[in-house]
C-alpha cells in the first residue's frame, strides 16, 4: 500500500521534492501539497483500492502525511470487511 | 421560501427592483442605487485613509486569466463565458433560420470569445500587479468594485446572477494580511451597527463543485480560512453573507507570482462587500421607504 500512495503522490502530488526522499511520517502540506492535490491523490486513492472515502474523511489530517493516508485507507478498508 | 418570494415581489412592487423575466437578473432603482452609493461612501470613509490604489475592472475578464485562475477547478458550476456569432455570411443564414424554426438551439454555432464574466471583484487584479514586478515594501492595498457573475438563478433577492462587490486587496506576508483581515472584520461590525444592521461572523466557506469539494470546504474550515458576515434578509434560520473575509494564504502569490520587495512568495487576503445583499438588508430592516428609516442610519448614509 506504501508503494501504491507513493506512486500516486509521485503523479498527482505536484511536490517540489521527491516522493522517495519524503519519510512515512512527514508533513506533506509543508513539502507543498496543495489543497487540489490532495483532492486528486483522493481521487486516485478510491481508484487504486476500489474505495469511496466518507464525507467524515475528507479532511487535512487524513492526507498529512503518507502514514496518514496509509491510516486511512486502511480504516476505510476495515470499515467495509466488517460491513 | 415564500418568505424570500414575498421579499422579491415587494421589491418589484415598490420599484425598487425591476423584473427582466429572469430569475437573479434584475434591474434596480434609482433609489436602490442611491442606497448602494451612500454605503460606498460610508465605505470610502472608513478605509479611505488606508490609501489602497483603486483599480476598476468592467464586469468581463481576459479568458486566459481566467484559466489560469483555476475556478473552473472550483467552481464550474458558477462560471459564465461569453460566446459571440463568429461565422460567414451562410452561417448567417442558417442562424436566422434556425431561430425562426426555433427546433434547435441556435446558440450552439457560438463561438467562445477571449471574455469571461467576472466571477469575483479582485479576479483581475492578481495578474495585473503580478506583471509590475516585486511588490514595493509594504506590499499592496488595492480598492476594487466590479458587477460579477455567477449563475445561480434563485428567487432570493439577496442571491442574484450579476451584483457588485466592493473590495479590498491585501499583499504582504502572513501576519500583515492576516491583521488587514481582522481590522475589517472589526470595521464591518462596527459599520453595520452604525446603519442599525444585526450581525453576526461565523466561518464559512465557498461552494465548491462536486464531491471532491467536500474536501477543499473542510480544508477551508480547519484553517479559519474564510470567515462571514451574515445579516438575516430572507431568513432568520440562515442569515445571508453581506461580507466576506477571505485568507488564501500563499496560494495566490504562487499561482500568479507575486512576490514581495525580499523576492519571497506574497501572502493575499481579502475583505468584499456584496452592495446588493447590503442594501436589501437595509430596506429589509428599515423598510422600503428611505424616508422612514430611523434618522441616526439616514444621518450615517446621507448626513
């Protein structure tokens, strides 16, 4: 999963720096996504895992940082096996 | 919803706004505009000093800016271009034709123009100083006032498709933007109490399109980014925002280039006025007859 939001990131992010270069846990809003990059890495994120994100998931902190996103797809990805 | 029907219709009864057959366009009186010229003056006398270079843009926008802008990202919902009859003389022809039959739609042959309809007052102003170069020190205070479009056609009064907004421009870096943001939001208040208006300021955010603006309206709230001034009109429920006070950060310094006197990324904010939503408000409150307005917000507005 790591790989894929990576590779995402890599696509759509529009960061000044490179993707490998960023640890899991750094502030991708300080590395300088922007607010509609962070809607397209979104968008690509329901694509690659075949998921819809909740409206109680669109928000900043689920796209902080690749742990975030890693977090949050995986929630989302529980949410439905339990359901 | 009645309610805001009512509103409209007593409008159009005492004049005040003239129907024109379409929901949101209406024409205003001569009365109407002369409420909306005394709170410009109340505006101009209360930021006045500030010493912002007016700058005043007609209702339409270079395309290419426009694109560059990213509202079509946004807000495609609300956007307006202007389309012109661009063909010879046989396409001519069968343009007539086709609006005599009137089976199809003759507007399809239209070909987009190098204008766009202005969506917000400031759209034009980014650019503009973005080509002078670095900012001075102290960066920059502009006064702007356009009639702007957004297609929303609505029988609320206070929401119409082409209104004026009156605003102010600031570029500079974080805390001074941000500072100019407040000492308006302080100014607002101050100004509406003193033509008898109830206000209240609460974030906000801007409708953006679709589900992914789902997203970009909770970034726009974490971050205190937009704040309102809401005066009830047509609902007491949900007062409607005749200010708005606006934070975008570095984004549009990034996006347009504008750069402060040390070669660094400008900060932007802004502060409108809706004219329309501010007179309604008045002729909500007070009533429809400026003459029997209580005398201290006669005073305010023509003393």
């Amino acid at each position: 999963m790591n790989e894929t939001i990576r590779e995402l990131l890599t696509r759509v992010g529009g960061l000044p720096v490179a993707v490998t270069e960023l640890e899991d846990g750094a502030d991708l809003y300080a590395a300088g996504l922007s607010s509609f990059a962070s809607v397209q890495l979104m968008l690509g994120l329901e694509e690659a895992f075949d998921i819809e994100f909740p409206d109680s998931l669109l928000n900043r902190k689920s796209f902080a940082s690749i742990a975030a996103v890693e977090q949050t797809v995986s929630h989302i990805l529980k949410a439905r096996e339990a359901a | 919803m009645d309610m805001q029907v009512s509103f409209l219709d007593r409008l159009f009864d005492a004049g005040l706004l003239i129907e024109t057959g379409v929901d949101g366009l209406y024409g205003r009186s001569g009365q109407f505009e002369d409420v909306i010229a005394a709170f410009e003056r109340l505006i101009d006398k209360v930021g006045g000093a500030d010493g912002a270079e007016a700058m005043r843009f007609p209702p339409g926008m270079n395309r290419a800016f426009f694109e560059t802008s990213g509202y079509m990202k946004s807000f495609p919902q609300l956007a307006g271009t202007v389309h012109s009859f661009c063909g010879n003389e046989l396409d001519h022809m069968s343009l007539l034709k086709c609006m005599e039959v009137g089976e199809e739609d003759w507007t399809k042959g239209q070909e987009a123009t190098d204008i766009v309809l202005t969506p917000a007052a400031c759209y034009p102003l980014y650019p503009t100083v973005a080509r002078r170069g670095n900012l001075p020190a102290g960066g920059g205070l502009f006064d702007l006032q356009s009639y702007c479009f957004r297609h929303e056609p609505s029988k609320d009064p206070a929401r119409q498709q082409l209104f004026r907004m009156r605003e102010y421009v600031c570029m500079g870096t974080e805390s001074h933007v941000t500072d100019f943001r407040q000492l308006w939001m302080d100014r607002g208040v101050e100004m509406m109490k003193s033509v008898g208006l109830d206000v209240t300021i609460d974030i906000a955010n801007d409708p953006f399109f679709g589900r992914a603006g789902k997203m970009l309206v909770n970034n726009q709230r974490d971050q205190n980014l937009k704040f309102e001034l809401l005066i009830p009109i047509t609902s007491v429920a949900k007062p409607t925002a005749c200010m708005s006070f606006n934070y975008h950060q570095d984004s549009f310094g990034l996006k347009w280039g504008l750069n402060l006197e040390d070669g660094s990324v400008a900060h932007t904010a802004c502060v409108g006025f809706g004219l329309e939503r501010i007179a309604l408000a008045l002729f909500h409150t007070h009533g429809l007859d400026v003459n029997e307005w209580p005398g201290s917000v006669r005073a305010t507005l023509w003393g």
